[in-house]
C-alpha cells in the first residue's frame, strides 16, 4: 500500500462507497475484483475508480485485479476503520436510540461507548448495551475516558450547551445532529447532518422532476 496523504473530502466518499460495494459482495463471490467491476456497478468513471485504489492499494494486477479480501483489508486500512474510535452520545431520545441501535459503526472505525441524557427516566438505563449517563456528568465522564468524538442528537436550545460541556471535557470532533449553528473554539471539528435541508432538497428535485425540469 501507498504512503497515506491527506485526503479530500470527495475521495473519502468515494473510497467509502468502493469498500460499501465490496463487503456487500456474496462470500461465495469472485476471489478477484477488478476497477472496471466496481466502476460499472457503482455508475462511476471506470478510469477514476482504478486512480483511486491506486492510492490505497499497490495489490492490482492487470488482467486479474485485485484480491477482493485484500483489498478490502487496504481501504478499510487506508480510511481508518480498522482502528475504532470511541465516541459519546448526547441525547438518547428517538433519535439518539436509532443512533446506538445503528450496528455498523464500529465497522467505519465509530464506537459508542456511553450515552447522556437530561431526562431522569432514562439516566441509567441500557439502550443496545450503552449505559446512558447523566448528562451533567458529560464533561467528567469525557475527560476522564479521554473522548476526542462527540454525536449530539439533542433539541435546538440545548445543542450549544451540550457541545460546551463536550468540549470542556477534551471533545475535538463533533457529529452534530442538532438543527443549530455551533459555536467551537478553534481546531474543533464539526460536521452537521441537517435532514430538514437534505429533506428539502430531495422535495424540491420530486417537484422540478415531476414538472419536466432538472435543478
């Protein structure tokens, strides 16, 4: 395998969705994979796909491919995954719930390891086998299982808050499910997940397709 790089953002997804295809792949399937297999199966630039497992992977031969085990053993290498992350969750209400019953996180390198909520009801019970916590123990608990990942799954007016405290407790990337706008201090990572917009933008493209236009 090549030397790692920085990698952009548009390689990341593409990589993703190359080691998505394979492990989806029967194990009663092909012991080889060509790029021309996973270009034509994914709809992508077949000459893209070989470019792009070239930096991932020195294993490629011609005529014959790639050793499909192997070559999802360099991408998942390459992306992280084989070298989990522990992570918290902040809010465990419907949406925090479906968030730790998600199996395949640790399978992209994420790991929840506990869970925090406001609501006495649910502090100290198991939800998919995380303990959720009390949420004024979040900075605590944080700083002292030295968590560098934070997920925030929590109401609005709470988001800012929450994301302080995770902060306060050594957090350095957060996941943020919240429909706010967060405040970090620099060399903090966030990354929003905003469905209403991505709802939004799916509603408006029915609407542009259904009338014969294309956005």
């Amino acid at each position: 395998m090549t030397a790692k790089s920085p990698m952009s953002i548009l390689l990341y997804h593409r990589l993703t969705s190359y080691l998505h295809y394979l492990k989806s792949l029967p194990e009663s399937g092909p012991d080889n994979v060509s790029s021309t297999v996973i270009a034509a199966a994914l709809g992508a630039n077949d000459v893209q796909v070989r470019k792009d497992l070239a930096v991932v992977s020195n294993g490629g031969k011609p005529k014959i491919g790639y050793i499909t085990k192997a070559l999802i053993a360099d991408l998942a290498h390459y992306l992280g995954h084989d070298n989990c992350t522990d992570a918290v969750l902040a809010g465990a209400g419907n949406l925090g719930k479906a968030l730790l019953s998600y199996e395949n996180f640790e399978q992209y390198g994420l790991k929840i390891v506990a869970a925090f909520d406001a609501n006495p009801a649910l502090v100290g019970t198991e939800q998919s086998g995380v303990k959720i916590l009390d949420a004024a123990k979040i900075t605590d608990m944080c700083r002292r299982m030295n968590i560098r990942v934070g997920i925030l799954a929590v109401p609005a007016f709470e988001a800012q808050a929450v994301c302080d405290a995770l902060v306060a407790g050594g957090v350095r990337a957060i996941w943020n499910f919240a429909p706010a706008n967060l405040r970090t201090p620099a060399g903090v990572i966030v990354k929003n997940e905003d469905m209403a917009a991505s709802l939004a933008v799916l509603t408006r493209q029915l609407v542009e397709n259904q009338s014969g236009y294309e956005l």
